[in-house]
C-alpha cells in the first residue's frame, strides 16, 4: 500500500468526542518519547503531520489521521513518563485505557518499543493488559538506526526471551527508523492486511 493522502481530522482528551468509529483505524501507543508521532510523518512523508519532540510528553490527546480517505492512523500519548500515571488504575493513564477499551474500529494496535533499551516492565505489562482485552497487538521496534547491527539482534533476542517468558507465541515484529526511513513497506503492508481481514 502507499499513503495517497494524510489529513489531520482531529485532537481530543475524550474517546467519546473522537470520529465516529465508522471507518477502520490503528494507533500506535508505547512510552513516551518512542518515536510515535515521529513514525507517522515517516510513513505519510510528513515533518510535521504530527507533532513531535526530544521531550517526552509532547503528545498529550488523541490524534486522528485519515489516510486514502479510508482508514485513521491514530497518535496517543505516551506512557511511562505522564504525570500522576503511576496512580491511575493499570498505570497508563485513563484516556489510553479508555481508547482501548472503547474504540470499537481499532483494528490493530501498535506497541512502539525502543530497540536500545533492554525490556521495560511496563511495555511488558502494557502488552500483557492489551492482550487480555482481546485487542490485536503488534510491536514495532523503534530507533533502529542507533544500534550496530550485532547490538540490535543482541537486543531483539533477550526481548523475543522475555516476551516468551509470558506467551507462548511471539507477536507480529517490525523493525523501524523514523530517522532513516525504515520498516514503512513492512507496517504498511501489516495494515493492508488487516484491512482485507
Ligand atoms: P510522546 O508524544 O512524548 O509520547 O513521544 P513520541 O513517542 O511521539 O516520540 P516522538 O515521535 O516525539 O520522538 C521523540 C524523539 O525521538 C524526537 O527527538 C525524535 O526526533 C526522536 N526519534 C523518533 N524516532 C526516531 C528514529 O527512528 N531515530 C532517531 N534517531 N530518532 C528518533
Ligand atoms: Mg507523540
């Protein structure tokens, strides 16, 4: 697939006041300052689409992209970093929660991992409650171009350990570089078929 068209729809705090569910959509989600936003001007060939920034927490509402006037490409904000977070009831912040529980059209959801950091117990747990609520997840492996080669699939080996660790089966893997253009075919692709499901 290629993205014809990206047009920003619209930013809200609230699930409820998001675009009616009327049309496919996939979001990315994972900590803060992953590279989410930066991975969805990589694949609409966008600098600034969405908004990104060094500091993490720049994402702070739920953003709707659609694509080919077809499907949404959705931005959350981040979690591991947000203020109070640790408070809240699963620990990622009640508007990620309520995304995922309530959008009805989500097709599959992304959880952006940074390929530089060993694995993140709340990655882990974050995968592990998506699971559990019978959302389709895939993950993405981020920053790609800031590894060696060999540190990279040193990485991605103790992740895919950990990860077995708790499933039996290995989630859909892709590998990706906002900063060098890497893995857009691949999650392009894992959307077309989606879409066809
Ligand atoms: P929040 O909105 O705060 O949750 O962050 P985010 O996950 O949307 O991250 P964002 O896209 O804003 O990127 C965070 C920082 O990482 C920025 O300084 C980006 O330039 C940088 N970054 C993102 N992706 C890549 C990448 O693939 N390679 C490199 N080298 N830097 C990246
Ligand atoms: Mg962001």
């Amino acid at each position: 697939m290629k993205i014809r068209s990206a047009e920003f729809i619209s930013s809200f705090a609230d699930v409820k006041k998001c675009p009616a569910p009327d049309l496919p959509e996939f979001a990315f989600i994972g900590r803060s300052n992953v590279g989410k936003s930066s991975l969805i001007n990589m694949l609409a060939h966008s600098n600034s689409l969405a908004k990104t920034s060094s500091t993490p927490g720049k994402t702070q509402t739920i953003n709707h992209f659609l694509i080919n006037k077809t499907w949404y490409l959705v931005d959350l904000p981040g979690y591991g970093f947000a203020k109070g977070s640790k408070t809240k009831r699963a620990g990622f912040g009640q508007m990620i929660e309520d995304y995922v529980l309530k959008r009805e059209n989500l097709g599959c959801l992304f959880v952006l991992i940074d390929s530089r950091l060993p694995p993140q117990a709340n990655d882990l747990n974050f995968i592990e409650w998506a699971g559990s609520k019978d959302v389709a997840v895939a993950l993405i492996f981020t920053k790609i171009d800031k590894l060696k080669q060999g540190e990279l699939q040193k990485n991605l080996k103790v992740y895919e350990k950990a990860l077995l660790l708790r499933w039996e089966e290995l989630p859909a893997i892709i590998l990706s570089s906002a900063a060098k253009s890497q893995g857009k075919d691949e999650i392009l692709d894992f959307i077309d078929e989606a879409l066809k499901e």
